[in-house]
C-alpha cells in the first residue's frame, strides 16, 4: 500500500498551507460550516471510489491467478462406489 501513497510536492505543500491558514482565519460561521459539509460530502464520495476500485482491482488480480494456476478436476480413487 505504501506504494499507492504519493508526497506531494514543493508548491503543492504551499499550496495546501496557504489554503489551511485561509480556513482557519475564516470568522463567518455559515461560510466554514458550508465548507465542513462539502468537504465530507467529497469525502465521502471519493471513498465510494477508492473502494469500488480496490474491489474491483482484487477480483482482476484473482482472475489473473485462477487463470495461472488453473485447478485440475481430481479424480475419485478407484474403491469408491460413486462418481461424479
């Protein structure tokens, strides 16, 4: 997973502060609330995605092996009354 985890870079991380350092100076009440609901609006939406996406990457990666490693029909010993 750590490979999925991206540092972002010089301008971006300036580009974050400055962006933090406007929201905590917010005073309208409203206005920061609002931002609250959208952000876990966003949030939450964005989770949706990241998960249908590790869904759906897992069940490739299982069919990827299944079709590897193919498992082989074994065949009932020759003392047993049944077959299949």
């Amino acid at each position: 997973m750590d490979e999925l985890l991206v540092r972002p870079s010089l301008e971006q991380e300036l580009e974050i502060e400055r962006k933090v350092r406007d929201i905590l100076e917010m005073d309208d009440k409203k206005e920061l609330a609002d931002l609250a609901v959208a952000l876990l609006k966003q949030n939450w939406a964005q989770n949706e995605v990241l998960t249908s996406c590790f869904d759906k990457i897992h069940l490739l990666e299982a069919r990827i092996i299944c079709m590897n490693n193919p498992v082989k029909k074994q065949r009932n010993p020759w003392w047993m009354f049944w077959t299949n």
